[in-house]
C-alpha cells in the first residue's frame, strides 16, 4: 500500500467522523488541525485512532496519540507501523 493509498483512506476516515460532528467539509485538509482548525473533540480523536488501527491491522502506542493531528501526521503514523510490521 502506497502514501497516496494509506492518504485517501485516513481523509475518508476523518471525512466520516467530521460530518457526524458537521464539520465544513472545506476545513478537512491533509494539513488541517484536527482540534484546531476541524474542532474535533478527544472522542472523535480516539475514533479515529481506533478507525485507523483495524483499517489498517497495526497497533498504535498511546505515546503516539499527541502527535495525531491531521491526515499527514496520521499518515506518516501508520506508514511507520506498517513498516514495522512488515
């Protein structure tokens, strides 16, 4: 699975979860904020990181929660456990 892939589904991911909260969806960006810009709350955050982890098949530490804040960051995060998967 290439960046461009593991890119697409995240913002798909993010796109669900933001229209439950009626987030604009010309706010949701790779390099949007997800508390900051999107004004998710840590529920949704925790959604995501569960969404992401059975889309995926990886485990995500908790240690890396602070640093899931938009789609890049996410998917730079998944990206490194995937290699680490192999």
């Amino acid at each position: 699975m290439d960046t461009a892939e593991i890119k697409g589904i995240i913002r798909d991911i993010i796109t669900e979860i933001a229209e439950d909260m009626d987030v604009d969806a010309e706010k949701i960006t790779d390099s949007a904020h997800f508390v900051e810009d999107m004004e998710l709350d840590s529920m949704a955050l925790l959604e995501v990181l569960a969404s992401m982890e059975k889309k995926f098949s990886v485990s995500i530490p908790e240690s890396e929660f602070p640093n899931l804040i938009s789609v890049d960051s996410c998917t730079e995060t998944v990206e490194k456990y995937l290699a680490e998967k192999g």
